[in-house]
C-alpha cells in the first residue's frame, strides 16, 4: 500500500510523529515537503519557516528509523500546491491530521474528477502538550513548549519577591 502526507513539519514535534508512525503502518510513504513558496502560504499565524532542504534534511532524519522498523520505503517530494502528491493514482490512503480532513476531502475530489479511485483518509489525533492545549510548531517557534509537549518555563514569571520588610 503506498500512503501520502504532506506538510511543513518546522519544527518536527511528536504530534508529526504520531502522523509518520501511524502512515508507516499502513504502508510506504511519501512526504509531500512544502515548497519555500508554499510554506508560508499554509501557516495560520505569521512565522518563520526553515528552507525547504533544512526542512528535508531533518525530516530525513525523523523518517529513517521509523522506516526499517516498519520494514517501509520512504520518499520526500516537495509539493507546490496544498492539494500536491495526494491527487496522483498511485496512492492508497491519506494521512492527515483533524484540521487538514478537508483538504482530504478536496483531494478526493480531484481524484474523482480524474477517474481515480478515492483515498482512505486516516485522521490522527491531536498531541497534547502538558498544559491540555494541541502540541504545534507555532507554540514551540513561540518558546511556550518544546516538541514533546512540555511546557516552557517562562521566565518573566521567575522573577521572586525579595523584600524582607
């Protein structure tokens, strides 16, 4: 069976790690890496993105161990478009994450129109951090947690009343 999942995956986190985990099971993937063009097009709040081959190298990294113990192949192709890899026939299932269900839905679409059979779109479930709230990049750019989930201590609080009167 061959998965696709795309995303920007800046900085990887275990919420991304469940993700390949979860498509490694299934069976061999390939990682639609947003484009340098792309990736700030698809953030929800205004950041920074490290290029596209920083980007690929680290998710290289993160893919290869998942990979052998899975017994799986893997591929990072760049993707253009938000709809990207997902629309071409070879693939049989889509991994996504709840807030990109829709554009599983859209990618279906297309498949449609193109006379391809739709994809099984397999949604895994938010990471949470400690603090309850989802474990994202954005909230680890932002220094409110690492990319476990812990919380970050932050330092303005740290400061002690030393009046003795």
């Amino acid at each position: 069976m061959d998965v696709a999942l795309g995303g920007t995956f800046d900085p990887v986190h275990d919420g991304h790690r469940r993700l390949f985990e979860r498509a490694f099971e299934l069976g061999d993937v390939t990682v639609g890496l947003t484009s340098d063009d792309l990736a700030p097009k698809t953030r929800h709040v205004e950041r920074r993105v490290r290029s596209f081959d920083e980007r690929k190298a680290r998710l290289e990294d993160e893919l290869e161990p998942l990979a052998a113990e899975q017994d799986r192949e893997f591929e990072i192709r760049r993707l253009d478009e938000p709809t990207g890899i997902a629309t071409e026939p070879q693939f049989d299932y889509l991994v996504v994450s709840p807030e990109t269900r829709d554009g599983g839905k859209r990618i279906n679409e297309i498949r449609r129109e193109r006379g391809y059979d739709p994809l099984d779109v397999v949604v895994v479930p938010h990471m949470l951090a400690d603090d309850g709230d989802i474990i994202s990049s954005t909230r680890i750019v932002h220094g409110e947690i690492d990319e476990h989930g812990t919380v970050l201590e932050d330092e303005s609080d740290d400061t002690e009343d030393t009046d003795d009167a």
